[in-house]
C-alpha cells in the first residue's frame, strides 16, 4: 500500500522540485509532471489558501480508494472541510472528466468517462473507461460502466 496506493506519493511525484532533488532523469521529471495533477498534502498551516482555492481541486483520503470520502473543492461545506483538515487528505489539481456521446439521436445521452490502466510486473494488462454521470463513478448510470478502450498498433510517423 506504502508503495502504490499512499496518495501522498503524487505529492511528491507532482513537485518538480522534489523530482530534482531525487535525480530523477528530466525526461521522465516530464512525462510526471505533465500527466500527474499537482498534488499537496493538507495541512493545518494552508487551510486558509486551501479553502481560498477549493473551487480548482479535488480532496482525497491519502488511503482511500473507490471515491470513497473524496470531494470536490466546490462541493465542500465547512463541516466537511473540518473533517478534511483533521483528516489525512490531499489536495489534487481538479481535472475535469472527457465526455462520450453515446446512442443516436434523439435518445443521445452524454457521459463522463475516465481511462484506467492495468498493469503488472512493469506491462500494461488491459486499458478500461468508466462511463459515468454525477459527481464520481457509481455504475449504476444506465449506458455507464466499464467499456473497452481499443489501441492501434504505433506507427512511425517521422518517415
């Protein structure tokens, strides 16, 4: 868990500094930092900045899962923001989902989706979106779920 699922790890792998000071090579300090939202763990000593900037991020429980106890910035209530500040959360940049038109005219319904990537032992296993309407995932949006992500062979395109 420590390893792979501390949230607390995309704070770190999201400070461009941080990467730096470990010697990460640049070209990987890029591909990190251009596809991890900048992430920071919550404190005490930020709240009020945190709470000023709430509207742009997403809090999540550094050991969490599932969207479990995760909240939008612009959802929070100051009860809930309490809780978060006594809790072990971080704050992550707000990205906001793609969306998919599926079906045809006029039923057209237009779900959010987000790519997940399986791994193991260093390969991709599978790729997966999860449709969804709402704030997170829930699998009960009719037409939502999982549904396969098809890839095409890379080609070379500097010939």
């Amino acid at each position: 868990h420590a390893l792979y699922a501390d949230k607390r790890n995309l704070a770190l792998l999201s400070d461009a500094a941080t990467l730096q000071a470990l010697g990460v090579p640049a070209a990987t300090q890029t591909i990190l930092l251009e596809n991890i939202p900048h992430t920071e763990v919550v404190n005490a000593a930020d709240a009020e900045r945190l709470w000023q900037q709430r509207r742009q991020l997403f809090f999540k429980p550094n050991a969490g899962f599932g969207s479990r106890a995760a909240y939008r910035g612009d959802k929070l209530t100051k009860r809930v923001w309490e809780e978060i500040l006594q809790g072990d959360y971080v704050a992550q940049a707000l990205v906001t989902p793609g969306e998919r038109t599926i079906t045809a005219e006029p039923d057209a319904q237009t779900l959010k989706f987000d790519l997940r990537t399986y791994t193991y032992d260093g390969d991709v296993q599978w790729v997966a979106a999860r449709l969804y309407q709402g704030q997170t995932t829930n699998f009960r949006t009719p037409g939502g779920g999982f549904a396969p992500v098809y890839s095409t062979p890379r080609t070379d395109t500097t010939a």
